[in-house]
C-alpha cells in the first residue's frame, strides 16, 4: 500500500520529464503505430540481450563446475605413490587422492562446525536484540553495525586474529586444559602460541555472524504483529511471547540462516590460512600446536604457490570437493527456506 | 506454566481496582498495590554496578585483566538479577530479565571484534601511512655497492592492481547483473523453466566458495594460456563470478519494490516495454540498484584468495591485466604476513599499512553506497 503511493512521485515526474523532451510526444500521440514500429528493434535486442545475460549465469555456472573438472581429472587419476610430482613436496605420502583429501574434509567440516557451535547463538542473539529489544529508533543503526561486520575484509580479521586473538586465548586455552583436559576436545599440549583452531574458530565465528544475524532479523521481524500481541495479552512476559510466537514461526528461517552460515565457514580461506598451524590429520583438538586438523581452502591457499602444475590440480581437485559440499549445504538450506517460505507462510499472513 | 500464570493475573488485579482512597505514594501506609511484587524501575543498572566492582574488587586481589574482569561482572549480573527477581518477582519474570540481558550480551560480544579489528589496524598500519607508501612501489632493492638488500615499503602497485582487477570486475558483472534481474523481474513467466533454474542458479552462485571462484578462474586461464597463466584479467573473472549474485539478488529486490501501477500506467500510455523498462522502472529504482552495486564492489574489493590463485603475487608495478600476476592489497597483507620477504619487520608493517588502506577503501565504498541511498531513494519508499 505504501509503496503505491509513494513510488507514485517519480512517474508523474518522469512522465512530464519525457513530456518535454523532444522525443517523448511522439511516443504519447494517439498515432503511437509509427513510434511502436520504431522501438521494436530496441525492443527485440533489450530483451534478447537481458535473457542472454540470465542465460550466461548458467553457462558461467556450468563452467565453473566443467572447468574445475577438467583440471581435476588428472589428479584424481593419478598413482599418488609412483607419480614423481605427487610423491615429494606437500602431497607426499598418500596413495591416492582421497586418502590425501579426506582429512582435509574433516578439517573444513570441523572447523566450520566449531565456529558454528560459537557463532550461531550470539547470531540469533543478536537478531533478537535488533528485532524485539532495541529501542526502535536504534534498530536500524545497531542493524547496520553488525553489517559493517560483513564489509570488514576478511584477510583483515585474519590479521586480526592473529595480532589480537591469538594471545589473549593463550591463559583461556591453559584453564580449558586444566579443568576439562580430560575431555578430547581440551587435551594437550596445550599451544604456547595460541596458533590453534580455537583461535581460527573465534574468528570463523565472527565471520559468519553478520550472514545469521540478517537473515534471522528478516525473518524474526515477519512474525505476525497479532501473535505477537495475542501472547502479549495472555499475559506472556517478552521472553514467553518470543518463545510462543516467534521462534515457532521463524524456526525454519533460523536453520536456514544457521546452515548458510555453514556454507560461509566451509569456504571461509584467511582466517584458518593465516591463524592456525595445521596438519594434515584427523583431530578434534582444538587448542594444540600439532594437532590442528587444516580446511581445504587454506590448504589451497598455502600450498598454491609453490606446487608443481600436476600439485595443483590436485589442489583444484580438493577445491572441487569444497564445491560440492557447499553446494550441497546451500541447497539443503534454500529447500528448507522455500519449503517454509511457501503456502503455509503466506496463509498466515492472510490469516493475520 | 498455567498456575503460575493465574498467579500473576490474581496479584496483578488490584490494578484494575480504582484506587480509591488508596495511598499510592511509595512513602504512603501498607504496600503499594501498583510496585509490590516488581523490582524497582533501574535496578538492572543498580544490579550491573554491583556486579562491575565486585568483580573489580575480586580482580584487583587476583592481578587485574579487563577480559576476566567483564566476563566475571556479566556472570554476577546474570545470576544476581536472576536471584533477585526470583525471589521480588517470580520465575517467570527472572527467565525474562535473564534472557533480556544475554541478548544484550550477545550485541555487545558482536560489538568487540569489530570495534577491536579497526582500532588495531588503525594502530598498527598509521605508521606506515606515509606519502611514500601510497605512490611508492615497494619490494626489494639489491645496492650492487654494498651488497645489501633493502626492503622498500610501497603499495602503489598493490592500489593499482586493486582498482584495475575490481573495476574490470565491476564492467563485466554490472550490465549481466542487472540485465538478468530484469530479465527475473520483468521478462519472465514465473511459471516457465529458465526464471525457476536462474533464480535457483543464482542461489548457489551465492555459496561459491571465494577460492573455488579463484580456482576456475586458473583453471580456465590454464586451459587457454598454459601453466603460468595468472594475470590480472583471470582475477577479475573470478570476482565476476562472485560478484554477478550480488548484483543480480540486490537489483532483482529493487526493481520487486517498482510498484505494478507505474508500469501499468506506461503500458496504458503506449509506451513500449524497452522504454518503460529504461525510462520509468529503472529511474524509480535507481538508488537502491546503485547502492546494491556499491556493497557488491565493496564485497569483492576485499577478497583474498581468489586474487591470489588467479593472480599470484608480485613487488613488481604492473598495470598490464593480461600481462602475467598482479599484486592487490588484500593479497599484499596475506603474502606480507605469510610470505614475508628477508627484512619481516618492514613486511609486516607493509601489510598493515595495505590493511588500513583497504579497510580504508572499503568504508568509503559503503558511506558512498549509504549516501547514494539516502539522497536519490523516492521520498518515501525507504
């Protein structure tokens, strides 16, 4: 409704601006057959020229997949132990390219999952400070502070987490070990350097906190005024008339932010590249030295340089599967989006 | 849950009683039906007063950190109004005090990293802000005299290649983002196959991983060029690729918020669809697509990896983007970090310099995208 008569302005000006200029009468004229006949060409190509740009997303799409294919193959075919480009430098020391691979994709869904388990809360905290709690003229400033979160490079948090993070985690990582070393997570030794997933998992953590706080504060701001204000009138206190009436409703937005959230992590390259000193093992050590289990991307990105071309496909081949299973996180996420976006939302609001 | 409920409605009743005759002063004789049983209006800030110099008190004994210190205090907090409003109030209203202020929290956490990020880099990259180190070309510099190498800050070849890879960028996913969206928006059937598979398709273009984006773009160049194929162009291509669905996803919202009358009402004047399209539809929304291509240059203006497989790195002046790597700033900072050349010192304070001048860089971008949004948005339609 707003947006009708709002948006309305700009057409009668535009329509007066087109009015005095020289070429727009004659588009207006009851004898509009000439003008149509001559805008059809500018028409044709306009439109042909729009779907061929919808039409290169797919191709550009389809390429990025054939191509890292491609340069895959060869890596993923070859004998890892006889090859001489495979069997020395990083890549030394596998049979094959899955048993090279697979700790890595440990480590990528590990670390992601960390910084999930630490991010994901605060995230939907947030969210519920900028929807329901803050003042509403603050709402909008305190919204665009957590998004300049999203703007800071994300080579610059890992500058961050290593000048910053990295020592004041130090003493935090002592006490884990000493009062919970004896579960896997904390065992030692513990890091003297605080180069630890830990470490990269904090600031994981805050990379993906924008991405969950948007999307959860879309979603918490769609609840219907009137459940909102039905718990309200039961005598709900804020609290109850959240837990009745909001999160039932934006459970489903929730997940699907969380899970894209994942998929930030999971491709997320600086933060582990710079912070943590890693391994290529499996491990669920979070604070040691010489047990950090390294992500795919930041294996990339640290190997890339100085690997021999066959190397390097083997590194675009891990890039592949980084691929794949970010895919498959941000497909999961966008069905359950739209399976819940769908009818049964649109039917409430009617209802409401 | 129920009976804690009528509870509250049978303490809450004498509200609704006229309060005749009834002293309603604080000061006044028996309880006052209207605040018994509620904790005075500012004792959230009483309780976190409290809670502060109990555990400054507690730090200043045990050797004093500011991090333990806040942590403790928020601790004391939450039990202490917790507490407190169980026993005045009830547990209902304690769960909510409680909640209330771990959200609050949880802001304030969000708060310190970026508060903290860009007061280190500010800190720490101010000194390399010299005049030198904006127009200089650094790298190494071997004096045959002496037999000494000399690193030389300088991140003029670190701007340039930034501005050249970005604006590329920027030139081939500006006219194919906006295109497609209005192509989405305007064009297509929603019911036809090609709008369903775009849109979809530009969903998972969302989630490419920067560096797989950077990985093909090697790869393609690979394929045509040979083994040493980095260039500035390749980059580009890969921040395209980034790029595209943030265009496409920020114009397809604006051109959704072009109400259907104005269309309608150019329909019904004759005109054509192309012109409609160009002279009513995009002027009206011209801010919010403006602004949207802001952010997306912001976006990509810092990411690192891709630039860095499809680019590599270089101290060398090159402005050439087909003319082999090309060095950007964000990559200056990661290989100055993590590569640094003999002199370690001067690479770290190159890369905090290139920092500094990228987070510089890319809070103009976004003042610039605000400031575009606020002066040329429709009265009205934000």
């Amino acid at each position: 409704m707003t947006d009708n008569t709002t948006a309305r302005p700009p057409l009668t000006s535009n329509a007066a601006r087109s009015g005095d200029s020289d070429r727009g009468p004659g588009a207006l004229k009851p004898g509009a057959g000439t003008s149509r006949a001559s805008a059809r060409p500018g028409d044709a190509v306009f439109r042909w020229l729009s779907t061929g740009s919808a039409a290169s997303i797919m191709v550009i799409l389809a390429g990025v997949a054939l191509f890292l294919i491609i340069k895959a193959l060869p890596a993923i075919g070859a004998n890892w132990s006889t090859n001489p480009d495979l069997s020395g430098g990083t890549t030394a020391g596998n049979a094959s390219f899955w048993q090279y691979v697979a700790p890595l994709i440990w480590g990528t869904l590990w670390s992601s999952l960390i910084a999930l388990v630490l991010g994901a809360p605060v995230a939907i905290g947030i969210a519920l400070f900028i929807s329901h709690y803050a003042p509403r003229r603050l709402a909008n400033v305190l919204g665009y502070l957590v998004d300049l979160l999203a703007a800071v490079p994300s080579v610059v948090f890992g500058l961050w987490g290593i000048f910053v993070i990295r020592p004041f985690i130090i003493p935090f990582q002592d006490w884990l070990n000493e009062f919970f070393g004896w579960i896997p997570l904390f065992a030692g030794p513990v890091s003297r350097t605080g180069s630890t997933l830990l470490a990269g998992g904090i600031v994981l953590a805050v990379m993906i906190l924008p991405i969950i706080t948007s999307i959860s504060r879309e979603i918490f701001l769609q609840t219907p005024r009137l459940h909102e204000e039905a718990a309200l009138a039961l005598g709900a206190t804020k609290w109850e008339m959240i837990r009745l009436a909001v999160f039932p409703y934006a459970r489903s937005g929730i997940v699907s932010a969380t899970l894209l959230g994942l998929g930030r992590a999971l491709g997320e390259t600086m933060a582990i590249a710079l912070i943590i000193s890693p391994s290529l093992i499996f491990s669920v050590k979070l604070i040691t030295d010489s047990a950090n289990s390294q992500t795919i991307a930041a294996n990339i990105a640290l190997n890339f340089p100085e690997s021999n071309p066959l190397q390097r496909d083997a590194l675009i081949a891990t890039g592949l599967a980084l691929f794949v299973i970010s895919l498959a996180v941000n497909m999961v996420a966008r069905l359950v989006v739209r399976r819940s976006s769908g009818a049964p939302r649109r039917s409430r609001k009617d209802r409401a | 849950m129920s009976a804690t409920a009528t509870d509250t409605v049978r303490a809450e009743k004498p509200q609704g009683v006229p309060g005749g005759g009834r002293p309603s002063g604080p000061r006044g004789p028996g309880p006052n039906a209207f605040t018994s049983g509620q904790l005075p209006r500012f004792v959230e800030l009483y309780t976190l007063g409290v809670a502060l110099l109990l555990s400054g008190a507690v730090f200043a004994l045990i050797g004093f950190s500011i991090a333990g210190c806040l942590v403790t205090a928020a601790l004391i907090y939450l039990v202490g109004i917790g507490v407190l409003s169980t026993v005045v109030e009830n547990r209902r209203k304690a769960t909510d005090r409680v909640v209330r202020s771990l959200v609050m929290i949880a802001f304030l956490l969000a708060m310190i990293p970026l508060v903290s990020t860009l007061a280190t880099v500010v800190d720490h990259g101010w000194a390399s802000m010299t005049w030198q180190f904006i127009t200089g070309t650094g790298g190494s510099v071997f004096d045959p005299a002496t037999l000494k190498v000399t690193v030389v800050q300088g991140a003029l070849q670190a701007i340039v290649g930034t501005l050249i890879i970005t604006g590329i960028a920027a030139l081939i996913s500006i006219p194919i983002g906006i295109l497609t969206a209005i192509y989405l928006v305007e064009y297509a059937q929603p019911s036809q196959w090609m709008p369903r598979t775009v849109t979809f398709l530009v969903d998972v273009m969302t989630g490419i991983p920067s560096i797989v984006a950077g990985l093909f773009a090697f790869a393609l160049a690979t394929l045509i060029v040979g083994p040493k194929a980095f260039s500035g162009f390749s980059a580009a291509i890969a921040l395209s690729v980034l790029m595209i669905p943030i265009v496409v996803r920020s114009t397809e919202e604006m051109l959704k918020l072009v109400s259907m009358d104005l269309r309608e009402a150019s329909f019904a004047l004759g005109v054509t669809k192309f012109a409609t399209i160009v002279k009513v539809v995009l002027p009206t929304a011209i801010a919010g697509i403006v602004t949207g291509v802001m952010l997306a240059i912001s976006r990509v203006i810092g990411e690192t990896a891709p630039i860095f497989i499809a680019a590599s790195f270089t101290d060398n002046f090159n402005a050439n983007p087909f003319g082999g790597a090309m060095q950007t700033l964000p990559v200056m900072v990661y290989t100055g970090y993590k590569f640094p050349s003999s002199d370690i010192a001067v690479s770290y304070q190159s890369a905090w310099g290139a920092a500094l001048l990228l987070v510089l860089l890319v809070v103009v971008l976004n003042l610039i995208a605000r400031i575009v949004a606020r002066i040329f948005s429709p009265k009205g339609l934000r």
